[in-house]
C-alpha cells in the first residue's frame, strides 16, 4: 500500500530519461559512494564507524536489524499493512496489530469481536486512520447479529489501535471474500459500498442477475463517522469499487453487464464531476477484467484481459474522468505485474507509473511510464535471470529489492534516479530478503532503515527492518 505523499510529491516533476540497459551485478561489492539514508528514506547521513575494521566497507551491504514473529496461517480476505509515524501496522482475517518500526515489538492489537473477520481494508490510510470491514462468516453462530457476511466498517487509530467509529453496512451475502476497493479513506472522508444480492453482476447475457439504478456508495466523517453524502450515480449504474484522496473521490460504477464506467465524484458534496467509460476501445466486464482502483489522485485504474494474453493494462485519468495514458501489457512493456497478487511491484509517483515487467525473455524489467501519455520515459534491466521483488519510490530515487539468481541465500538492494533511471547504488543482503513469489506485498523507509511488509501466507514474517552494514 503507497502512502499518500509518494503518490503526490512532486506530481509530474523531472526530465525523461532514454532507453537502456542497467544494473549488472559486475560492482556489488565496490565501495559506493553517498549513504543509505538519502537514497532509502530521504533522510540525513550516517555515519560509517568501524565497520571497515570488521571486514565491512561503508556503502557495501544491509543487515538485518530485527524481524516479527510470523502469525499462523492466514487466509485470503482481510490483508494489508500501513505505515504511520513510528508505527507499523499488519491487518489480516483475525486482526489487526501495530508494530514499534524502531524494534519490531508489539503496540496493539485489535480484534473484531464475537468470532468476526475482517474481510477488507482500505488501501490507504488518511491522517493516521485505516478502515476496517468485519463481519461474522455464514453459518457461524454468534452473538453478532443483526446480519451475516461483512456488516460492519470500523475506522481504526493506527497510532494506538483504536476504533473511532462503527457503522453498518450491507453485505453481498454471509460469505466473506477478499474484495478490494470495498472501503477507501481519503479527503476527510472514509467512503463505502454497500450490496445486495439482487444487486448482483451478470457476466452472461442468459445471466438472471438484474440492476438497480441506485446502490448504496455514501461518505462519512472519517475522524467522526458523521453521514456526509449518499452518491446519486447515473441512471441503471451500481458500484462496484471506491477510492478517495485529498482531491477526489472516485469510482468504478457497473452500469450494464458489459458496460463499466470511471466516475470522479466531489468529496464535499458526493456530486459526479465526470463519467466516462472505462474503456473506449472495447466492452469492460467486472468478472472477466477485475478492475482494480490503484488511486484516486491521480486516477489510475488496472484492467485485466485487455490485451490478447490476458495481462493487466493501466489506464490513467484526468479529473474530470476523461482517458489519459495508456500503458499495456504487450511485446513493448512486457507482461506488466497484477497489483492484487504483486502489489510491491507497481507504484505510483510524480506522475507515473513505475512497474517491473517480465520481458519475453523472463527477464525482470523496471520501466517508468508517464500517466498522462502513457509514453515510457526510462527503462532498466536487470541481470540475466534476476527478479525484482519489490519497489519503493522516496526522494527522487526507486529502490528495488533483488532475488538473485544462483545465490542461495543472498539478495540484493538497486537504486535508480526516478527521473533518468540512472543507477545510483547497490548493495547486497547476506540474507535472503523473499522469494519471487509474490512474498514481499510493501517496502516501506523509517529513519535509516528499509523495512519488507508480507502478508498472504501466515509463516512468513509480517515485517523485517534492515539498515546499512
């Protein structure tokens, strides 16, 4: 999950670099010059000590610093994680826990009563707060009532695990699934869907499925759960995802089994600024292409099956709904990565798109795309065989994590200019960092240390801290 200020500093800023090929592993033991610090996290130096002395050299490598406990099995629906001041937080099915960044240990932990789950969170959260969907899964006797499936939206303090507010929704059915863009927080409102199962998407023509004009997408005083507004959406149309930001409010709204529709909505008022189709070039379903709203400002939506071999197409938009860059899977990008199985593999700042593709050679690729043309501005490989397993874009630079190939239990750590592409440092991890798997979901930077966030399987290790050696 980005955070807010890497998805709006310095929103369209620098210059394009060219085409090229970078980031061989021929000088990753050589000294680099600058310090960890500057590239990883923004912030100030550090200072090098003795480390030449134990057979380190100042700029060479990372360490493991600290690592949590991993959690137990997990399940598909209720994953995410947040980053807030000194604070890291890891939502999963059962709950949601706050780690200290400076040492890994435990703050907080909030569990949804009476055998709940929390089936969704919001992809942001927005001045400290996270939302949070629970409910009590079908067939499970409970004290919870009314209602089965997922009911209830929580907003959530990260800073000490409180919950602010409570309000009811309206679940699809007692199933809990993992549904993403369910709850968004953003622009002083937490805003939610709510659904019925007469309300239900047709993905055939013979489908019995039928649609409403009007459903439920309403907005509410994030710190204060105050109502705020009901949406009222063009005629024949039903949500289907939500995102909010300082700016806007956006939506993905089902208008026709075969007719879905970006919508901008203004956060004071719930009022349609813009609605256009997601796609003009072809007929968008909700089962078949999944849509996914990756932000609101700016507007960037990934789409699957557009292309002839099924993977996922980025279309940008303006404020108003109408359709900017396009950026596509295809023998130019490569096969570009989906956000819900590879979220730490897509990222969004300055005005791009920055993706790591695999290229019809299976070699991992980081490209740069600018959202309003859809035009790639740089482009840099990796060695043969390498694969990238997470981004993170700071200060102007793009940092990589690296699963090298051949080495067992060592990978490695890339920087890049986010403008040129330009290589800036290496380092190496004497450990390994994730597997190409899809392991690694976020990268987050606190103070002088870069930190890995996993989630979707419950024996991995929910955060590990590293710094410079």
């Amino acid at each position: 999950m980005t955070t807010r200020e890497e998805t709006q500093r310095r929103d369209g800023a620098g210059e394009s670099g060219g085409d090229g090929s970078g980031g061989s592993r021929a000088v990753r033991r050589a000294v680099v010059g600058g310090v960890l610090l500057a590239v990883l996290a923004g912030c100030g130096g550090i200072t090098a000590g003795v480390l030449s002395g134990q057979g380190y050299l100042p700029g060479d490598g990372m360490r493991e610093v600290w690592n949590t406990s991993a959690d137990g099995t997990s399940r598909a629906h209720g994953n995410g994680t947040w980053a807030v001041g000194d604070v890291l937080v890891r939502s999963r099915y059962d709950a949601v826990t706050g780690f200290d960044a400076g040492s890994g240990a435990t703050r907080w932990t909030f569990e949804p009563p009476a055998g709940a789950e929390v089936c969704a969170v919001s992809r942001t959260a927005e001045d400290g707060i996270a939302l949070v969907a629970h409910g009590v899964p079908a067939g499970f006797s409970s004290e919870l009532r009314p209602g089965e499936g997922c009911a209830t939206v929580t907003a959530l303090s990260l800073a000490d695990g409180r919950a602010l507010w409570h309000t009811a929704r309206t679940p699809l059915s007692g199933e809990l699934r993992a549904a993403p863009d369910l709850v968004a927080a953003g622009a002083g409102l937490a805003v939610l869907r709510d659904e019925d199962a007469d309300w239900a998407y047709r993905s055939a023509e013979d489908d019995p499925g039928r649609l409403d004009p009007d459903r439920s997408l309403r907005a509410v005083d994030l710190r204060t759960g105050k109502p705020k507004w009901s949406a009222k959406l063009p005629a024949g149309c039903v949500p289907y995802g939500v995102a909010a930001d300082g700016r806007q409010v956006a939506a993905l709204l089902v208008c026709d089994y075969r007719d879905m529709r970006i919508a901008v909505l203004d956060p004071a008022d719930g009022r349609v600024r813009g609605v256009a189709p997601l796609d003009e070039r072809q007929y968008t379903e909700p089962v078949r292409h999944a849509p996914v709203l990756l932000s609101a400002d700016p507007l960037v939506v990934s789409v699957r099956d557009l292309d002839e071999a099924g993977h996922p197409t980025y279309l940008a938009f303006g404020p108003d709904a109408r359709p900017r860059g396009r950026i596509a899977s295809g023998v130019r990008n490569g096969r570009l990565p989906d956000p819900v199985t590879e979220p730490a593999l897509v990222r969004i700042a300055h005005g791009r798109l920055y993706a790591v593709a695999a290229e019809t050679d299976y070699d991992d690729v980081l490209t740069a795309f600018d959202l309003r043309s859809g035009e790639r501005l740089w482009r840099r490989e990796v060695a043969d065989l390498d694969d990238i397993i997470g981004l993170r874009v700071a200060a102007g630079r793009v940092t990589a994590l690296i699963d090298l190939y051949g080495s067992k239990d060592e990978d490695g750590l890339f920087v890049f200019d986010a403008d040129t592409g330009d290589e800036r440092d290496q380092r190496t991890f004497p450990d390994s960092v994730g597997a190409s798997s899809g392991e690694v979901k976020e990268v987050y930077g606190h103070r002088d240390r870069l930190i890995a966030a996993r989630w979707g399987n419950g024996y991995y290790a929910p955060f590990t801290a590293y710094e410079e050696r």
